[in-house]
C-alpha cells in the first residue's frame, strides 16, 4: 500500500500539511487522496457543550471516550485504505492508528485499551512514511486557542507529546520540526518524498521562497 500518515498533537499542522501534499503529490503526476481519520472527539466536545458538560470526557467518560474514538477513527482508517485499494492513489493520512495508541497514553487509559486497539488496528498495512509533525505544546496550544474552534489542555497537550516519543514506533517516524514557518515544514516534506515528486515536478506550486531548504533524505518512488 503506498501511503504517507502525518501525525503529531493537536495544533501541530497535521491537516495543513496533508492537503498541501496530496495537492503536490498529484501536480507530480501521483495521483493522491487526502483522507482525515479522525476519532470524533472534537465532535464529541461539542456535544458535550450542547448538554453543559465541560468536554467529551464528563459526557461520556473516559472508557467511553477512548471506544467511541477507538471505534470512529478504525472506521476512517478502514475506508481510506478501502478507497486506496480501489482507486489506487496515493493515500494521504491526516493522522493513522498510532495516533490512538497516543491517544489511549495520553488521556490515562489503561494497557488494555491499547492492547485491544491494537489488536484491531493491526489489520490496517503501515504507511511507506510517518511524518511526525513535533512541535512544543505550547505553541500548539497558541495555535488551537488562535483558530478558536476547539480547546486542548496544556497538560493534555503535554502528555500527548510525551505519548508520541514513547510509542515503540517512534524510531521509525520521520521526525520534522513543525514549530518552523508552514512553508518550511513543507519543504521539510517535499524533501524528504523528492523521488515521489520528481516525475512532473515542474507542475508542482513552489513553496514561497521565505526559507532555506532543509537537507533531508529522500525517500525513492
């Protein structure tokens, strides 16, 4: 399955960035999908508002919390691989399974949740990349409070982070500086992905010329 996964806290560029890709990845001639695998919970929150509860957690509680979005992100997952077998393009997650092992961590779940989303979750075949999109949780939270149509923690914000750098997949994710400008992190990327933008990489929109370019390997189409 040829497939990019973009990860990382809220409020690090996760949905930014997968777009810009899926848009870069066609104009090279890589006919690609942008799909959002995400686990309601900012569905979930908003509801919880409606009905005078401070977040999903207080509506539904945390076991409740962790099957709903175990259970909603396995279903996005699902048909964004489906739509990847039967359309053959290039699948652009906009967050993949390990977000939910990272979810599980953060909000205090205990192992078995993560054992049984794994255990659900191992159906789905590993993307060829996973960027994660680090940035400190501060900025992040500056960024969430910006667009102002959620609210995040500092402390869950934090322990999401925390979450992701413990995970025993963490080795094999691409590491990329998020807290940089948006059009270097997509240089950060692009780079990265030079043999798959190669072909036709002259019809790909430039990133505006405010950075340098960002030395990292590139990864063979």
């Amino acid at each position: 399955m040829r497939a990019v996964a973009l990860i990382g806290i809220d409020g690090s560029g996760k949905t930014t960035q997968a777009h810009r890709l899926a848009d870069a990845l066609t104009a090279a001639g890589h006919p690609a999908t942008y799909h959002r695998n995400a686990g309601g919970r900012r569905w979930l929150g908003r509801l919880a508002h409606r009905l005078g509860r401070p977040d999903a957690q207080r509506l539904v509680g945390r076991n409740g919390m962790l099957a709903v979005e175990s259970v909603l992100r396995w279903l996005a997952i699902a048909g964004a691989v489906l739509s990847r077998l039967v359309t053959g393009r290039i699948a652009v997650m906009d967050r993949y399974s390990v977000c939910q092992y990272a979810s599980i961590r953060a909000h205090g779940g205990h192992r078995r949740w993560e054992r049984l989303a794994r255990i659900g979750y191992r159906v789905f075949p590993p993307p060829q990349v996973t960027f994660l999109l680090a940035v400190d949780p501060a900025e992040a939270y500056r960024r969430i409070e910006q667009r102002g149509t959620d609210h995040e923690s500092m402390r869950y914000l934090t322990a999401a982070d925390a979450a992701y750098r413990a995970l025993p997949e963490y080795p094999t994710f691409v590491v990329v500086d998020a807290g940089r400008p948006p059009a270097e992190v997509t240089r950060q990327i692009r780079e990265h992905l030079a043999g798959w933008l190669r072909v036709g990489e002259s019809r790909v929109r430039p990133v505006p010329p405010d950075v340098e370019p960002v030395a990292v390997g590139p990864v063979a189409l």
